[in-house]
C-alpha cells in the first residue's frame, strides 16, 4: 500500500491542469462536484423558464401564449428536467464534494468512472432538449409518462427520450456504485458506520435506492421502445398488453425515486441545524433508523399514485396503511430536528435561515402528504392542483431549499470565500415569501377541483391562478438573485477561516482542513481523535 | 396584478384569523350531491382538522424554540443528544394518530367499493378529447363534447360562468336511482371526474372500470377529465344533468325516436349544398382539434387534407379511414360516433372544401354510401 503511495509522490503536489482539458479530463472529486453543481444549476434556469412559460400561461383564463401541444411539452419537460436535471445531479454534486470530505478520503473510490458519470449527463440532456427542434415537438405526454399516452400516440420524438432517460439512468447508476464503494472502503480509521456523518448516511442508503431502481426505469422505458419500434405490446390493449402494467412499473422506479429527491436533503439539513444550534444533533441513530426505515418502505407503497386505476380493495387499503407508516420516521426525524434546536444557542446565518424554512415547510408538504394517502379521500385529491401543491411543497421547500442551504453553508469551504450574508438574507425571504405565495394557493383551487396539466381553467379558478403567476415570478427573479451571490462570493468574497462557522471545527472532518480546500485533501487519514470536541 | 394583490392580502387573513369568509367554495372540497361524496368530503375534513393541529403545534413549538434559545450572551448550549424515553413517546403517539386515521378511512373505502350492479347501467367511453356515454338497457347512446366556443378561449369572447365546463349534450340521469357507470376509454387513459358524486375512475383502453352513484336532488353537476390524454386535455369536460325519473323515461323515449328518424334519412335524396353544410357543422366539431380549421393539419403528426391524394381521388379509402380509423396514427374510427348522414356529409366536406373540388375529382358521397359499406361489411 505504501509502495502504492510513494509512486505517486510527485502527484500529490501538483495542482488541476490549465484550460479545458482540466474539466474534460479531471478526476478530482472537486471538479467533478463543481460541473455537477454548475450543470443543476444551469438545468434550474432551463427547467425555471418552463415553469415561467407556464405560470404566464395560466396567469389567466383563456388562451394566452402557447398553443395546448406546447403547453404539454413544457409541462412535461419541466417536470423532467427539475427531476433528472437540477435535484438528482444537484445532490450528486454535494455527494462528489463532501462525501470524501466527510469520511476524511482523499478523493472518490473510482475516479474515472466518476468523469464518465457526470459526461454523460450533458449528452443526455443535450438529446432530450434537441426534441425541441424536431418535428413532432417534444415529449408531450406528462414526466410520468403513461402508455399508451407515451407509445402509441407519443411524438416520433420519443425515441429521442428514452434514450436519453437510459443515459442518465447509466449516470445514476455509475455515480451509485462509486458513492458506496467510497463510503465502505475509504473512510478514516476509527469511523465506523455509526459514527458516519448523516449527509454520507443519508447518501449511502440513497445509492442502494438508486441501484435498485434506476434499471427498473430502464426497463420501462425498453419496452416502450419495443411497443414503438418492435411490434410489441407490453402496454398496447389492442395487442393484449396491458396499460397499467406501465404504471405499476414506473411507480415501482417513481415512488423510491421520490425519496432519492429527499433523503440526502434530510443529511444536509441535519449537518446545518446542529451547526448552527451549537449542539450536538438529538437523536443520531434514530435519524438513521428513520432513514432506512423511509427506504424500505418506499418500496411497497407504489401504487398509492394509482388509487383511481380499478385496482382491488384489497390493494387500496395495502397501500394506504402502508403508505401512512411512512408518517412515523418522517415524524420523528422532524421532531429530532427540533430537540436538536432546543436548549441549543442558535444564529440565524442563511443556510440555517434555510434549513428552518425546510423543516417548517416540509412539514406542511409531510402533512398534506398524510391526506393524500387516505385512500377514499384521494378520489378527489387525485391528479389535481393539491398534488402539485403538495409535491412542489416537498421538492421546492424541501429539496431545493435543502441545496440553497448546503450551497451556502459549504462555499466558504470551498472557495476560501465568505458569500455577502446581507444578500444570502435578502435572497431567503425573498424565497420564502415567494415559494409559499406559489405554491399554498394551489391547495386551494387542487381542493376547489382544478385538475393538473391543463392549459386553460374555468373561472372560478382564476384569482388563485393568478396569485401563483405572480408568486412564480417572484420566486424565479429570486434565483437570479443566488446566481449573482454565488458569483459575488467566488470573485469578490472575503476571506473565509478554516473553521468557517463558529464551533464547527468539531462537527466534521471537512472543517479542519484549510479555506479553500486543497485540490488534493488528506493524502494521509485523519485520525478521529481530531473531532473530539473541546467543550 | 391588483387583483393578485387583493387575494394576497385575503388569503393572509384567512390564514391568520379564524373567521368564517364567503370564498369558502373556492378554498375547500364540495361536500357533494350524494351520501357518499358527503361521508368523503366528512373523511377529508377530519383528516384536515388533524393535520391543521399537527401542523400548527409543530410551527408554534418550533416558533418557541427559535425565539426562546436564539444565541445571548453567556448562556451556554445545552449538550444532550438522546432521550430514549422521549422517543419512544412521540413515535407511539404518530403510531396512534395514524390508527384514529386509518378507521373511518377504511369504512369509508368499502362502501365506495360497492360494485353491485346499477337500476340503470351506462357505459361511458373515454376519447380523445370527448366522453361516449351508451345507456347499456336502452341501447342508446351519444357523445358529449365541449361547447365552449373557440372565440372564448382565444379571449375574443366575453368569458361566462361555465367557461370550459359547458359540453353540447350532458349525461342525464334520474334522480332516486341507483346509476351505476362502467367506464374504459378508445384511445389512451382518461378519467371521469365529477366532483359532487366523489366518482374518479380511470378509463383505460382494455379495462372497464366502475363507478357508482345515487343522487337525491335533480341537478347539474361538472367535471372535467383528471388524467393527460393529449393536447386538448383541458378541454373534455363533463356534464351530468340528474332529472326526475318521468323526465328520464321521456329523455330515453325521444333518444330511441331519434335512433330510428336518423337510420330513414339514409332513404332521402340528398343536394351537395345539404351535405355540405351539415359536414362543415360535423368537421368543426370533430375534426379540427387535430386537421385544423383550414384542413392543413399539423403534419407529419396530424397529415393536411388539403390536396391529399386521399381526400381528391380515392374516395374508397376516403370512406374507409373514416369508419376503420387509421392503426397506430391518431385517426379513430367514427363508425360508431357518427351517424351515416354525418359521416356521408363530412367527407363531402373535407372533398369540396379547400379547393379540394376542383383540383382533385370532386366526388361527393351519399349517406346510402356509408349505408352499404356498414352492410356489406356484416
């Protein structure tokens, strides 16, 4: 092992190549979690201007400025683009940056299958975005994608689709596999499994998540591509297939793929709210357990996204319970979060303005999410605005929340920089306001019995629709806001300390290496002794 | 923009004080037109009632917390990280709130999956974008389809009441009657959403679905299709008139009389004029969503009749598309949809208008037409 090291002397000191090829070429953990970041945060403004074509369309009754097919592909792009583009690769990110970090390893486990990972998303999104300027359109046919909706009566642009969805599905699968060979092989002497940090914690059960499901998404998507292209009919009812066949199996991806948007938030969120509590965080291996526990369950509560699809009573009232167990671990990590809070010292910097505005928020997005379990009552909250409330509720002020927090509460250590804390203020409540003023409305006209992704509503829906436009807008000058501190805090930030945030010296390995982090840290492990706090 | 000023500052008050305001409609669930709706809508406000308490408690506590442990000068944090006690109890108490859920939920469920058969049976089918609705005992049937004029939605119309909720020809029903509906759709998924009944069901191809209802007061009640199905997906709505069962036995006497008026105008003579102005009727309603109001289409998706070598000079095929559909392209069948005189008129629409007449052979086809085509099928 030490012949190994001492071969490789000479690398350790140099620093990242020049130009391009840096980026092209690079194996560091670093560079690769900084094109991760900056691709999600590309992929928000791609995927925010749908959402702005939208919420300008539906500003009022009546035909505005899209045509109804058009309307489709943004709703549906949209969709696909905030899932598979901003949170997922967002989180990877994070998980690039500060897994190594965390477990005190010198880089990720498999390095070039880390560079291909994230080229490969690019590509995809390049194809699924050069849909647009085919003939046919986009995909039009909702992120869900139901057959036959999606094969028999799909744009000849689909194709384009599922290949780009079985790329980033290799993607997510590549960047899985390197995530937990790190975790189980790399860290310091001395941290066992439970005394890992909750955010390699909580990435480490997402990784198995993401294994297990990703080939079920490409599995779907295969025999799409056979029903368009061989004859087939998986989902063709005229052929003797069967259509919710597809649902079953794109839930069976789609419900654990919710909890891959969430988990590592709950990681990132845990880390930020003991800093900032100056506490050590309440109840660690109940947050474990809680994890786990959420992504077990995951996989047998699928089909709560199709109670209006016949299915027997039997199978409603399976889902139902089971998806109301996930409630308890939910429950309690949100009450962790809170003991974390009390007795504790707390300030309120932005990522922990953040982390608060996603616990509360959460909550709210948790609670309608307990609504909608009770079977009979989802007959009428089914496909309409009170879903999109509450998944927004949950991916918004949860997922996103949870990055903008992380994003805050570890530039310092990465660009050596402090970010401007008036603005970073300034940008939370401007997103806060904005986010609830969005997203609350649409409960109400989704309770009134507004279905989801229709171009054009009835009057009685108007005055809520046009409250969500504006709050919309809002919240999307408020990003433009976040791109313009990032790039404040990169080129014009003040010094950052080595242990950034007061007392966090003791929270993780991260905080005792230098602001900036070395292109290259802990050549040799770091001994866990050096955590033990001082108090 | 005023306006999304004025509800912002009403929906911070409905939010801070517990005042009882006139909008009520427009924030919350319909409690509905039949028992079952209301033990629904009674279901959602019991299970809202304890997440607002939740939900209200946990802000409050957490509200507390922020303000009461903010940073102060010399006071020292706190250094505890487990109680196992204390987390034993909030998990039984999650566990416990969730059985108190899950009872009138259950009880509920099993009497919305009653599936006995109705007095009365209708088959309803999903289209893009319309609802077949067939009285399965009375072997009647139509289609309903939105009635919301183009004008409207293209903002060149003064928008009225039922704006997007209006079709041509609503379901009816009697009232005091156990309605039982079957439902699957022709094309891709739809769903059958009204409100007020707490009926939505999926209508997928292959599959039939059922629903059930039993309405006490004549009404009309609204809904709209609850699943994407294509472009006009926003624009299937649904519209059930419940009337007194006299007024429902004459509903279904005039519909058989109808049946039988439509089958004799096979026999009448019929001018090109005639013909086309029933089919210009018939093409507006069917045919542009997809072909467009000039008959250009969207190609290569929806194709152009425009100097289509179809729509010019093969009039045989012409025919046939219209009452086969097309395999794997949009194009349904309108056998079944359309009457002979319909169909018989529509093509001679799409084969006159455009110039299509005098570019291609100009053929006109006569109800007897489709007549014989039906019969030399059988």
């Amino acid at each position: 092992m030490s012949a190994v090291i001492d071969s490789h002397h000479d690398d350790h000191h140099h620093g990242p190549a020049k130009g391009l090829s840096r980026w092209l070429y690079t194996t560091n953990h670093k560079d690769i979690g900084s094109m991760y970041l900056w691709f999600s945060l590309v992929m928000l403004f791609i995927g925010g201007a749908m959402a702005m074509v939208i919420r300008a369309e539906l500003f009022e009754p009546g035909s505005q400025i899209v045509s109804p097919e058009f309307y489709n592909q943004m709703v549906t792009n949209h969709g696909l683009i905030m899932v598979f583009g901003v949170i997922m690769p967002a989180f990877v990110g994070f998980a690039n940056w500060m897994i190594p970090m965390q477990i005190g390893a010198p880089d990720m486990a498999l390095p070039r299958l880390n560079n291909l990972s994230f080229w490969i998303l690019p590509v995809a999104f390049g194809i699924l975005l050069s849909t647009f300027f085919m003939e046919g359109g986009a995909p039009n046919f909702g992120w869900t994608f139901y057959a036959p909706l999606s094969t028999e009566y799909a744009p000849p642009t689909v194709t384009f689709f599922i290949f780009s969805v079985h790329i980033m599905g290799a993607s997510s699968i590549m960047g899985s596999i390197n995530i937990i060979t790190t975790i189980l092989n790399m860290r310091a002497p001395g941290m066992t499994l439970m005394k890992m940090p909750l955010f390699v914690w909580s990435w480490f059960i997402t990784a198995y998540l993401l294994i297990a499901v990703m080939p079920v998404l490409a599995g779907a998507v295969t025999m799409m591509l056979m029903d368009i292209h061989a004859g087939t009919s998986f989902f063709k009812a005229g052929g003797g297939g069967d259509p919710v066949l597809f649902q079953h199996i794109f839930w069976f991806f789609g419900h654990p793929e919710v909890y891959i948007m969430i988990l590592p938030a709950f990681g990132i969120v845990s880390h930020i709210i003991e800093t900032f509590s100056r506490k050590p965080i309440f109840g660690y291996s109940s947050m474990v357990y809680a994890i786990a526990s959420i992504a077990l369950l995951s996989f047998v509560v699928w089909a709560h996204h199709m109670f209006t699809v016949g299915m027997p009573i039997a199978g409603e009232l399976f889902f139902m319970y089971s998806t109301m167990l996930i409630a308890i671990p939910t429950g309690v990590k949100v009450f962790n979060w809170l003991s974390t809070m009390f007795k504790g010292s707390l300030t309120f910097e932005t990522p922990m303005l953040f982390a608060i505005a996603f616990v509360a928020l959460f909550t709210i997005g948790g609670l309608s999410g307990i609504m909608l379990a009770i079977a009979p009552a989802d007959f009428q909250y089914h496909d309409t605005y009170f879903v999109v409330a509450h998944f927004h509720y949950v991916l918004v002020p949860g997922a996103l929340f949870s990055l903008l927090a992380a994003a805050y509460y570890w530039i310092p250590k990465w660009t050596g920089k402090m970010y401007d804390e008036t603005l970073g203020k300034v940008h939370f409540w401007m997103s806060f306001i904005s986010v609830n003023l969005t997203f609350f409305p649409m409960h109400f006209v989704g309770l009134a019995g507004m279905p989801r992704r229709i171009p054009d509503y009835a009057m009685q829906f108007a005055d809520w629709n046009m409250m969500v436009s504006v709050g919309a807008f809002l919240f999307g000058i408020s990003q433009l806001l976040f791109l313009f501190i990032v790039l404040k805090c990169i080129y014009n930030g003040k010094a950052a300390t080595t242990e950034v945030w007061e007392g966090a010296k003791d929270k993780g390995f991260e905080w005792t290496v230098d602001s900036p982090a070395p292109y290259h840290t802990f050549s040799s492990p770091p001994s866990m002794e050096s955590l033990k706090s001082s108090s | 923009m005023f306006r999304a000023i004025k509800y912002s500052l009403s929906l911070v008050a409905a939010l801070t004080a517990n005042v009882s305001f006139g909008a009520w409609d427009d924030l919350n669930m319909s409690p509905g037109a039949t028992q079952l709706s209301q033990e629904i809508f009674g279901l959602h406000m019991t299970v809202f009632y304890v997440c607002l308490a939740i939900g209200i408690s946990v802000l409050l506590a957490m509200a507390f917390i922020l303000f009461k442990y903010r940073k102060k000068e010399g006071v020292k944090p706190a250094d505890f990280d487990d109680s196992t006690a204390l987390e034993i109890t909030w998990t039984v108490l999650f566990a416990l709130i969730l059985i108190v859920l899950a009872v009138p939920a259950t009880s509920v469920m099993i009497k919305a999956y009653d599936d006995q058969e109705g007095d009365i049976n209708i088959l309803i089918t999903g289209h893009q974008w319309k609802w077949q609705y067939e009285y399965i005992e009375d072997e009647v049937g139509f289609f309903s389809n939105l009635s919301t004029s183009l004008d409207k939605r293209n903002n060149l119309a003064p928008k009225d009441e039922n704006y997007l909720l209006e079709v041509d020809e609503p379901l009816v029903i009697p009232t005091n009657t156990r309605v039982r509906f079957l439902i699957t759709a022709n094309d891709v998924i739809h769903s059958w959403w009204v409100p007020d009944f707490a009926i939505k069901q999926d209508a997928i191809p292959g599959f039939v679905n059922t629903g059930w209802t039993y309405v006490n007061e004549p009404g009309v009640f609204r809904g709209q299709c609850t699943e994407l199905c294509g472009q006009y997906h926003g624009y299937m709505p649904i519209v059930v008139k419940a009337v007194s069962p006299e007024e429902y036995s004459t509903f279904i006497r005039d519909k058989k009389e109808a049946k039988i008026q439509q089958a004799l105008l096979t026999e009448k003579l019929w001018s090109t004029s005639e013909l086309m102005e029933i089919g210009e009727g018939i093409y507006q309603k069917n045919c542009v969503a997809c072909h467009q109001i000039g008959g250009r289409g969207i190609p290569p998706v929806f194709p152009s009749l425009v100097g289509s070598e179809i729509v010019m000079r093969n009039k045989a095929r012409h025919i046939e598309i219209l009452m086969e559909g097309v395999q794997g392209a949009a194009m349904a069948s309108y056998a079944e949809q359309l009457s002979e005189v319909e169909i018989a008129a529509v093509i001679t629409y799409t084969r006159q208008a455009w110039g299509n007449a005098e570019t291609g052979d100009g053929k006109i086809v006569i109800p007897k037409e489709i007549l014989d085509y039906k019969t030399n099928k059988l």
